[in-house]
C-alpha cells in the first residue's frame, strides 16, 4: 500500500463516529523504518473561523482497521 492510498480514505474514530480529518504526512522511525504515527489534517467540517485547524497525530498503534475507503482509529 502506498501514502497516496491512505490519503484518499476517510479516517473515522470508533467511538464517536466522528470524521477526524485527512492523512496529510506520516511519521516513521529513521531506525526501523516503521510507521510511527499518521499526521492528520482537521475535518473542514471540524473548522471554524475561531480554529486554528491545528495537525493531529494518531499513533499507529490506535489504528484499529484500514479498510476500502475508511480507517477506522480509537481514539478517546
């Protein structure tokens, strides 16, 4: 799976439901090559024009399932 292929899915939390945003960067360990974290864009729906719309980083160990069009994050 490439970057390009993440981007394009909705990333959901699973215990609210909620839209969180768009995978705009990952996060990886210069030592392992592993994924560290995705680093997410806020929902524009999530926008106001008080907000900052400050980037989240979800941990790849709170990523529950990637599926087709959707990944799904526990996040609390």
């Amino acid at each position: 799976m490439r970057l390009s292929d993440l981007q394009s899915k909705d990333i959901v939390n699973m215990l609210d439901g909620r839209n969180i945003g768009n995978i705009i960067d990952v996060k990886i360990d210069e030592r392992t090559g592993a994924i560290i974290a995705l680093v997410v864009e806020p929902s524009k729906k999530m926008l106001s024009f008080m907000s900052r719309g400050v980037d989240t980083e979800i941990a790849w160990q709170n990523i529950e399932r990637i599926g087709e069009d959707v990944i799904l994050v526990r996040l609390s």
